[in-house]
C-alpha cells in the first residue's frame, strides 16, 4: 500500500493522464492543498488505458505504479487490484518484458499451432521472454499465429501469422526493435482471400484506409444521406431492412436504435463492439484493417440516429494492426470535422473514444464490456435492466456489432429495395463467412443469406488433398459442429432457429477426414473454463466440471459408465444452459454437446 | 426513528406463483413474492440487507416468456407475471448449483436451511469424484489469468487451500469462499464505503477451479477506529 511508484511508471501514466493537478491526485504537496481539497472527478473509466499504460511502461502492473494509478484516478486500490488481476494480457508479477502468446485454440491447432507452441517453449529463452498458449487470437486464415507482446523501449506488438512450425520469426520478433510497432506481417506469398461485393467491397483496396481513398470509394454518402432524411427516417430504414445483429444474438437493430432514441434521458451512448473473440471468427478484424472508415462513418450514423454525443469503439486487446489503422482513421476524421464538436452541424458534436481490452473474451458480452469501459471487472450485468436504458455508465446505449454497423452504408446508400434484393425475406442482405480450418483458400466470405453450407465451402475450394469433411464448425466456439451430411443447410437466421444450429458470428472452420474431435472438445472445454470470468455458480464449476468429465471419458477413468459420464454432461450443460448470467455461461456447452450427440463422441470404449 | 418502518405506500398488483395468486406491491422482487405467498426458495448469496448480485444462481425460477431461468432474489416482479418454482427445470438447476458449490467448496458451516435444501433437492456433490487434495499455500495466488492447469481426472477440484492469517483481526479461509460477494458489498456501497476488499483474478485461473479469492490491498480491520483503509491513503 505504501509501494511509490518508479519515475518511468510515473511518466507513462502522466503521458496519458497529463500531469497532476494537485496532491490530491498524487502531485507535490503545495500549500493550497492544504487548505482546499480538490479531488478530482471520478476518472475510473481510464483505468483500462492507465494500466495499459504502466504495462506498456515496464512490462507488468507493480504495486507501486497501480498505487499511483489509484491516485490519479481516484480509484480505491482493492477495486484496480481486483480489475488488473482480470485480464489474460496482463500480469501483477515482475516478469520479462516480452509476452509470446502462440495460439493452440481451434484453426490454429488443425495447422500445427501445438507444435509452434512446444517449439517456442522449449527454444525462446525463459530470461527473454515468456510463452504462453493463448485462445484464439482471430488470425484463423493464416494459422498458425503468435502474437508478440513488447513493453519497455521496444513497446509495441507484433502479429506472425501462417508461421512455420519452428521458432525463428519469434525470435525475429523478440529481439529485432526494428519489426514492429504494431504491425502485421504474413510469411506467406499468397494472400488470404477477402471477397465480397457490399460489405467487403473496399477490402481489396489498400487505399481506402485513408480518408481520401475512402471518399474516392463513396465514403461518407450514407452519412450525408442520413443528415439528409433525418434521424427517425434512418432509424425507419434500417428497420424497414430488417437488419438484425450480426454478433450472434440477432437482435433487430431498428428496434434497439428506435428504443435508445425514445428515450428522453441524457447523455446517450453509441457503442461498436469490436471485442471480436468467439475462436474461429476475424471478419471484424478484417473489416477494421482494411476499411476503417466505415466503421466509423457507421458508428457516427448510429449516433446521429440515436442522439449519442458519444461513442466509444471498443477493440479486443491482440489486434494491434486493427487498433492502430482505426486510431489513426479517427484523427484524420477529426481533422477533417467528421468528428468533433461540430461533426453534425455547429455545437452539435460526435466524438469517438478508441478503447482497447486487454485479453478477455467476456468482455465481449455487451454488459461485461460496459463494465471494462467503466473501469471495472469485465464481469456481465444481469438483464433485464437492457442497455437500452442501462447500459454503459448507467445510460442509454446503443450497441452493435461491427459487421452489423457497416450493413448500415448500404442500406443507406442502395435504399432498401435495392438491400432486401439479396437474401431471404426474413434474413435480409449479405453476411460475412470466416472460413478456416481445413480449405483451400481460408479468408472472409461475403455471401447473400440464404447461401447453403456446402456452396460457402465450395467458394474457398473446399478441402485440400482430396480429403472428405468430417464436420464443420459453425458459429464458433459458442456453436456447434455439424456433420456433412448438413451441408445442404440454408444459411438463415430462420433456417438456423428451425435446424437446431447457429450461424453465430459466421464462422465456418471446415475439418477433414483425419481431425480428432475430441482433441477439439476438450480445447473448447478448457477455453470456457479460462474464460468464465468467475462471478456465477453455474459457469464458473460448470466449465471445470465439464472439462474434467471430458477428461475422464478420453483417459478411461469416468464415474460409472460412459453413459454415465455423457448424463453428467448434459446435467452440467443442462444447468449452465438455464442457469448462467450471461452467454457465455449459456452456450458453454452447446459445441461439446453437438459433437456428442451428432458424432456420437463416447459412445463406445474409451477414445484414448 | 420508529419501530415500524414507515414508507410510502405502494400499489399492489398480483402475480401467479404456482398457480396461486400472490399480492405484492410494486417493486417487490420474486423472492419476496415467494416468501409472501410460503414458497419455500432456496438462496446462499442473497442478504436482506445488501444489494442482490444473483451469483449463485441457487434461487432461479421460470418465468413465462423468458428463455432463460431468472434470479428470484434480483428480478422485480411484474403484474400478471407467470412463475413457476417447482418444475423439473428449476429443480434440475438448483440441485446442480447445489453440487457445483458442495463440490468445490467447504459449505460444512452453512446455514442449518442449506442443508435442509441439500437434502430437499437430493443433492449430491460426490458425483463429481473425489475431492482434490487441498493446494500447497500461496499455490493459487501464482496462477495467472490464461494460464491453463489441465485437470487431474481422478479427482474433482476444489477451492480447498490452507487458511490465511494475516494478522489478528484478519483471517481468510478460500477454502470455504463462495464467492457470494457479500463482503465485498458490505465492505463498499451497501455499508462501509471503504472499498478495502474486491475480487481478483478470474475463474479458473488465479482464484480456484472455481473461485477467486477475495483480497484486500490492507486488511481492514472493519472497526470505527480503522473503518478506512483507503480513506486514509487519500489522507
């Protein structure tokens, strides 16, 4: 509690914070302090990026710089203990200042993310770095991938990806300064594929991450088309559209802006849930790298729509390269008055605070992800009340998937004729696949709803080497595996609901022949339970249980019989299911289920 | 101050428990809805005096209309709302939440009524296997969020570790945590507003197979004379 912060801890919180404005949040004493307290606001909601800050600094989160953290924020040192100890990317003990963390989870492991792993932890030297083995870090159509995370002077993280199964890129990356500074690089001549013709329709132009590039592409004709008809006719539109939310709980997106902007209390939030970390899904991140200002435009559209003065972009902390092409999106929209104090007009303004996670897939859950913006613990809020009227700091909120925003544009710019055009009556429009896993050509997939499983497939070139499927993992982690024999299966929202599976956040991971299943269930078990956040019953020991049992089941030691052991599952999933806060907690269990009763995982002796 | 509290009053609206119809007024929650009418509802992280944060699940009920089993002891009760305590599901998920926690932490000392509800439920926390051998001190407070420890599959893990003494005033057994976050309230906005006492770490990882330990930066030692750790670092 007495720890004093170090001079370099000090500067990188002042960096951010400015200097203090007095001793009363951690400056030299003077004299007026003495006779005129002057806390200052309740800063809380910089926790997040103080403690990026000190991490970045030095590597880990000392006593010392959270006491002064604390100080700055007016924050009570227990609560920034308890939010500092919540994230994966952060750690509260000394340690070097070089994080590799290999990605073992689902598209990495079917191509060889395991061995990398073994590899680095036996060939990167422990006083240099450490290595860990991370859950999905998004980067499913250039497996394997690492992710290089560097504090101190040579601060900044670097993404490998579609590295080969020995540790030399790492080690590039551990030592050369040079590599770095947030970027991307793939080893790989033959680019991913990214096709699509409205929502990935600037993808392939690596131009259009600048505000000129954007605009030569039509950027910002929705906006001024939105300013032309007025807040409720594009709230009318969009709901005419029938555009329902892309982030797997298919919420009308009309409905939600219709309902934050009835509202009459004030101030008002748009939020972009860019906290994409189901395993298996990266279309989120491809949007934001290659077309960031649509998200922002979309994001100021919502705004517009709702009556929010401000919004925060909310990104998973291991997309560096995204982070970095939409912070510097948001100055240019700034300097060029899209965003400011009169970004819809004179004195009315918009603004957009970029907010980065730090390792959490919870945080992903809209009300968890309020509570990281407001400084606390990703821990989920119960609903109802709904965000609509309480959501991040207690106001109304709008909050949308990304994929879901940009559906704004060309609704806006095409009309909604020409938008329902494609898809189904009721699944309106186009959707992004994530193809992974065992194809041809991996990459984000635009596609009409309504599209069958097997034709996505067939677009990436289906599966090499002449191998059959096996299954499909679709929706994710939270999803669930089908067998070929679905793949004639519509792609709806409808014909999801009536078949029994998800479209999820559109991932499709393709896994041949020779994929071992049950290697897979036992990473998704394991990824539930180190990401439970720990706050309900059912979750936080129904995720151990449900790994533990699976465990049993493949080394022959269950309770009872088999059967036995595939009851307590369904009991265990049966409880997380009904029981849970949140979604996580609720779809727990759905893929490890589907696998077992659609392949009959169990059924027989012991797998292994 | 008198005796009886004294409030404004408040309209009364029925709502259907079980096919019986119970008049509560309005803001009352499903828990007192139930209690009103002698629905016998099991709870472990609700206190009457402390703000219901709905963690421990034990006390869910079906509602019409909601997908999902709801906490009785958070949830507002609305007119004409339909809730059913005493179907499959709601008994299935009890008695898991009941085995889940029985499992994985020492609930010996409960309340003689989590007993009786254990037993009402036909509880039975052994089916997970046997309990793991409690962790060396100090074991738990190296894990790190996303550190993954594969499970032993002979055993069932538990919070179990050996109890923490700080000083005289402050000792803290995570062996028999369950992680109701009552303290933490008391400790903040329901009480003392010393905020001395949060929870660290996540799940799986830091705390427990299940838990998180609760730590405080200075123990507090809850008295009028001590009432603010961070009250006093703030001079």
């Amino acid at each position: 509690m007495t720890a004093e912060p170090t001079a370099a801890e000090r500067e990188s919180v002042d960096a951010l914070l400015g200097p203090p404005g007095s001793s009363w949040e951690g400056g030299v004493r003077t004299a007026v302090d003495m006779r005129v307290s002057r806390a200052p606001e309740n800063r809380r909601t910089l926790l997040l990026p103080a403690l990026h800050a000190l991490h970045g600094a030095i590597g880990w989160i000392s006593e010392g710089g959270l006491n002064y953290v604390c100080e700055r924020l007016t924050v009570p040192p227990a609560e920034a203990y308890g939010v500092a100890t919540f994230y994966a990317m952060f750690s509260v003990e000394e340690r070097p200042t070089t994080v590799v963390h290999v990605c073992d989870d689902l598209a990495c492991r079917v191509q060889g993310g395991s061995e990398l792993l073994e590899t680095c932890r036996s060939e990167v030297p422990g006083d240099e770095a450490v290595v860990v083995s991370s859950p999905c870090l998004g980067q499913c159509e250039r497996a394997p991938a690492v992710l290089v995370q560097r504090a101190g002077d040579a601060r900044g993280d670097v993404v490998l990806t579609d590295i080969a199964a020995d540790s030399h890129h790492v080690m590039q990356a551990v030592h050369d300064e040079q590599i770095g500074g947030d970027v991307s690089y793939t080893s790989t001549w033959q680019e991913p594929v990214y096709a699509g013709d409205r929502l990935l329709a600037r993808a392939s132009d690596p131009g259009a991450a600048s505000l000129e590039g954007y605009r030569a592409h039509g950027g910002y004709a929705a906006l001024q088309r939105a300013r032309e008809l007025g807040s409720d006719d594009v709230i009318r539109l969009v709901t005419e559209a029938k555009l329902l939310g892309r982030g797997g709980a298919a919420f009308p997106t009309g409905v939600k802006w219709r309902g934050v902007a009835d509202q009459s209390v004030e101030p008002k939030y748009v939020i972009c849930n860019a906290d994409e970390s189901e395993p298996g899904t990266f279309k989120d991140r491809v949007v934001m790298e290659r077309d960031p200002f649509a998200v922002i435009e979309a994001l100021t559209i919502a705004a517009f729509a709702t009556g929010a003065a401000q919004g925060y972009l909310y990104i998973r902390g291991e997309y560096p390269l995204a982070t970095r092409r939409l912070s510097d999106a948001i100055v240019e929209a700034r300097g060029a008055g899209l965003l400011g104090p009169d970004a819809f007009g004179p004195g009315r303004p918009f603004d957009i605070d970029l907010r980065r996670g730090a390792g959490a897939y919870i945080c992903g859950e809209e009300t968890a992800l309020f509570n990281s913006i407001e400084g606390k613990r990703g821990e989920p809020r119960n609903k109802p009340p709904f965000p609509v009227t309480h959501g991040v700091f207690g106001k109304p909120t709008s909050i949308n998937n990304v994929e879901t925003l940009i559906n704004v544009l060309p609704i806006l710019t095409l009309g909604v004729r020409e938008y329902v055009s494609v898809g189904t009556t009721d699944s309106t429009g186009t959707r992004l696949f994530c193809l992974s896993g065992h194809v041809e050509r991996p990459g984000v997939y635009e596609h009409p709803h309504g599209v069958t499983l097997g034709a996505v497939i067939d677009a990436a070139g289906g599966v090499p080497g002449g191998k059959g499927i096996k299954a499909v993992l679709l929706g994710g982690a939270a999803g669930g595996f089908v067998g070929p024999d679905r793949l004639d299966a519509r792609l709806t929202f409808e014909d999801a609901r009536a078949g029994g599976y998800t479209l999820g956040s559109g991932v499709v991971m393709v896994l041949d022949d020779d994929t071992d299943l049950v290697d897979l269930c036992l990473r998704i078990a394991r990824f539930f339970r180190d990401e439970s956040c720990g706050q309900c019953v059912p979750c936080r020991v129904g995720t151990v249980r449900q790994e533990e049992a699976l465990h049993r089941l493949v080394v022959g030691r269950t309770i009872g019989s088999p059967a036995d052991e595939r009851g307590l599952l369904r009991d265990v999933a049966a409880v997380m299911r009904d029981a849970s806060i949140c979604g996580l907690g609720q779809t727990a269990a759905s893929a490890v289920q589907s696998a077992i009763t659609t392949f009959g995982l169990f059924d027989g002796e012991a797998t292994a | 101050m008198s005796a009886i509290p004294v409030e404004m009053p408040r309209k009364l609206m029925d709502v259907d428990i079980d096919g019986t119809t119970a008049r509560v007024p309005e803001g009352s929650t499903i828990l007192d809805a139930c209690r009103a009418t002698g629905v016998d509802t099991p709870t472990m992280c609700y206190a009457d005096n402390l703000t219901p944060i709905n963690a421990c699940r034990v006390c869910v009920v079906e509602v019409e209309g909601s997908r999902v089993l709801v906490p009785a002891c958070s949830r507002t009760a609305e007119a004409g709302m339909k809730i059913s305590t005493d179907t499959e599901r709601v008994r299935q998920s009890r008695k898991l939440v009941m085995e889940f926690l029985g499992s994985s932490v020492d609930t010996s000392l409960a309340s003689d009524d989590w007993h009786r509800w254990q037993d009402e439920y036909a509880a039975d926390p052994e089916r997970f296997g046997a309990a793991m051998e409690p962790l060396p001190a100090g074991e738990r407070d190296t894990r790190e969020p996303g550190h993954h420890h594969d499970p032993d599959p002979t055993v069932a893990e538990t919070v179990e570790q050996p109890v923490k003494i700080d000083n005289e005033l402050y000792v803290r057994d995570y062996g028999r945590c369950v992680l109701c976050y009552k303290c933490v309230e008391a400790c903040g906005t329901d009480a003392q507003h010393t905020f001395a006492i949060a929870v660290a770490g996540v799940a799986s990882t830091r705390g427990s197979p299940p838990s998180t330990p609760c730590r405080s930066m200075r123990a507090p030692a809850c008295t009028a004379a001590t009432a603010s750790a961070y009250a006093r670092r703030v001079r």
